[in-house]
C-alpha cells in the first residue's frame, strides 16, 4: 500500500512541476512583450522630447541675441523688450506644456526646497 500511495505522490509531484515550468514559460514570454513595448513608447516620448527640449533651446539662443542687442543699442530697447517679454512668455507657456506632457510615472520626485530658497 505504501508503495501504490508513493508512486501516486510521485506522479503528482511530477505533474506539478510540469505545470509550473509551462505557467513559467508563458510569463517569461508576456513579460518580454511588455518590456519591448514599454522600451518603444519610452524611445519615442524621449525623442519627442528630444526634439521639444532642441527647439527651446534655439529659442534660448534668439533671446540671448535679442539680450545683446538690447545692451548694445540702448535707442531701441523700447521695442526690443517688449517682443523679448512676448518670445518669454510663448517660451513659459511651451515649456509649460512639454512638462504637462510627460507622464506622472516618468517623473522625478519634486526636489525638497524651503520658501526662503524659490524665487520668482
């Protein structure tokens, strides 16, 4: 009797590991699925942003032209400062916009900072 209950133990055993190597064959392959998914999404929002961060930085490099010409010719500031007001807020407003546009679950947490240290 001993033996009847000991062979059907092994044949449970056996038939569990079988199982569980099949159960762990198709995580393994759901799990590759979704880390080449996630890796396409991430390369196309960083090259989005890629692109989004090149764009602002050519407009960062216009207003630092329009800034020396500013200083260089105090006669026409007048006009100078108001379209280097009007390109600051288009670029406060895209820059804006490219953070609203990143994920939450892409973001750095916040960095601690006292009031004494934020400035306007």
């Amino acid at each position: 009797m001993a033996i009847i209950l000991s062979i059907l133990a092994l044949g449970i055993s056996l038939a569990a590991m079988w199982i569980g190597s099949a159960s762990m064959r198709k995580s393994d392959g759901s799990v590759s699925t979704f880390i080449l998914s996630a890796r396409k999404e991430l390369s196309t929002t960083k090259a989005e942003i890629d692109t989004t961060v090149s764009n602002i930085a050519k407009r960062v490099d216009t207003l630092d032209q329009l800034v020396s010409a500013i200083q260089s010719d105090a006669g026409k500031s007048n006009g100078s400062v108001a379209s280097m007001q009007s390109e600051i807020q288009a670029l406060r407003s895209d820059l804006e916009a490219l953070d609203g546009s990143i994920p939450k679950q892409y973001r750095h947490p916040a960095p601690r900072t006292s009031p004494s240290q934020i400035t306007q």
